[in-house]
C-alpha cells in the first residue's frame, strides 16, 4: 500500500463570457500580481481582434489554436541494461493543454 498522499484533482472553474474551462486557464496564466480583471480584458481584446480577422467566432479561433499546437505524443528516457532509450508515450488530455498553453 503506498504511503503517498492522493493527488487531489482540482475543481474547473469556467469562464464569465463564454463558460469555457480554456479560456479561464488561458485568463490565470496572463494574470499577474492578482490582477484578474487586467488578464480578463487583455484575453477577451485578444481574441476578439482575431476573431474579427478570420471572420469565426473566438472559441473557434481558441480550439483551431489549441488542436494545432497541442502534441500527442511525448518521449521519455527508459534505462535498459546499460543503455537509455528514448521511448515515445501518449500523453493525457491535460498535459496536452498545459503543454500547448506553455
């Protein structure tokens, strides 16, 4: 049995606007010093303008970005004998988003 804490999932807080999860995680990695509603403005007038640009909607123009930079696979050492292998491995939804947001 191990002795290691449970990992604690934490709760998904959705945008004002749009109610979408990626959005508010796009919001708190702008944000800085606290400052939630400066982030909020400087996301929303961003997608905005290029959503006016492309002529789609903001959320379509927020998943186009995310399915376009988000990888799906990653690659881990692995120690075999004497030799270490580079050995690629699906990675899970989350880790696609924060990997594509980095």
């Amino acid at each position: 049995m191990s002795r290691r804490k449970k990992n604690i999932k934490k709760k998904l807080f959705f945008d004002i606007k749009y109610g979408s999860s990626e959005i508010e995680y796009l919001i708190n990695l702008v944000m800085k010093n606290g400052k939630k509603s400066l982030a909020r403005r400087i996301v929303y007038n961003s997608l905005d303008s290029v959503s006016a640009t492309l002529n789609t909607t903001q959320l379509l123009v927020l998943e186009q970005v995310l399915q376009n930079t988000k990888p799906n696979l990653e690659v881990k050492s692995k120690r075999v004998v004497g030799n270490t292998y580079q050995v690629p491995v699906e990675i899970s939804l989350k880790r696609q988003l924060t990997l594509a947001f980095k």
